[in-house]
C-alpha cells in the first residue's frame, strides 16, 4: 500500500470536469485507488464517489494504493492534482 497526501490546487476544486480526468488517470493503473478526505474514502475510480465528498480548492486529500502499481499511480494522481488538473495531452 502506498499513501501520499496532497492539496487540492485549483479554485474549484474536485467537480465534474477534473473529476473525469483524475477517474480517467486512476484507471490507467491495475491497482485499487482511493481517495480520503477527513474520516471519509472513497473509489477513486469512482465519479459518483468522487464527487460526494465535495472537495474544494485547498483541501487536503489523501491518495491511496494497493497493488502492482500503486506508487506509479499515486504519484501520477498526485501530480495531477498539484498541476491544478491540467491535461498535458492537449
């Protein structure tokens, strides 16, 4: 298992759209990925289970996962974050 917290950058936080990108990163990795806020976690695969834990711009997060990638995962996931969910493949 491997775990990194992270601050969420961008003003608006985790809605729709940069939801969609980080589920779409999360799914790029065979392991299981959750993210935690405060007590709360969630499937990080998740748009439904993303989107309840109303995240907004400057809240901490926690990124967590279990398996053959899951540094790989976390750290992508945490980069994503930190670049205020901008798609570099645009």
């Amino acid at each position: 298992m491997f775990v990194k917290d992270v601050m969420v950058q961008n003003q608006v936080g985790l809605h729709a759209r940069p939801a969609t990108f980080f589920i779409q990163k999360a799914n790029e990795f065979k392991s299981s990925i959750w993210i935690e806020k405060e007590e709360r976690r969630v499937n990080a695969k998740s748009l439904l289970g993303i989107l309840s834990l109303g995240i907004v711009g400057g809240t901490a997060i926690r990124i967590i996962a279990d398996g053959a990638d899951e540094q790989a995962a976390v750290d992508a996931l945490v980069a994503l974050v930190e670049s205020g969910f901008v798609d570099d493949n645009r």
